[in-house]
C-alpha cells in the first residue's frame, strides 16, 4: 500500500509525494490523470457488506468470471468497505480479500 512521503500546500494546491508498492506502479502504468487517493485501513472501511447469490437481502453481486480472472477463489460473506464522495462523483471501495475484518484473535499470556 501507497505511504505519504510529504504534504506540501501552496495556496490553492496541494501536492503529494507518495511511496507505491511495485504492484500498484503496474495498476497505474501510464495514468497520471483523474487518480483517486483512498485509505483502505480498518478504521475507515468500516461499513460491512454481504456477498453472495440472490436473495432477500441487497447484497454485492460480482460474477464468478471477474472472480476467477483475478484469483479470487472464494468471496469472503461479509467484506469492509465504504463510499467517499470525491468531486461529486460517488466511489464505492470494497475490500474483497485479504485481512480479517472483524475477528479477534487470541494469543496465549504469560499467565497459561
């Protein structure tokens, strides 16, 4: 994930020096326009969403193909996200895999 390197403001604008991984230089390649900056850590992806097939309930809904083209091989039931409103255009950022959203885990004490 992306790190702010330094923040610097001169008057109307605001210019931002960031360290990108490998993988997110080869998800950018060419694009240095129209680039949106998200924070993905728990605290702010705080809304659940459900997967999964068709039901009662709203529920996101991502093809198996889209899945299997991105090596995603199971879709994690309930997954973090959040919606950021940047220059009124709505972005929904989901978490599909990777981390635990909410489960806590425990180690043994000194005490056990």
């Amino acid at each position: 994930m992306a790190d702010v390197r330094s923040v610097d403001v001169r008057g109307d604008e605001i210019f931002i020096n960031l360290k990108i991984t490998s993988s997110e230089y080869r998800i950018l390649r060419s694009s240095t326009r129209n680039l949106v900056v998200l924070p993905t850590d728990n605290s702010i992806l705080a809304d659940v969403l459900t997967t999964g097939t068709l039901g009662n309930g709203n529920r996101i809904m991502i093809p198996n193909k889209l899945l299997r083209r991105c090596d995603i091989p199971i879709l994690n039931k309930k997954v973090p996200s959040r919606i950021f409103r940047v220059n009124n255009e709505d972005y929904l950022l989901i978490r599909l895999d990777g981390g635990d959203l909410s489960i806590p885990s425990f180690e043994p004490g000194e005490d056990d």
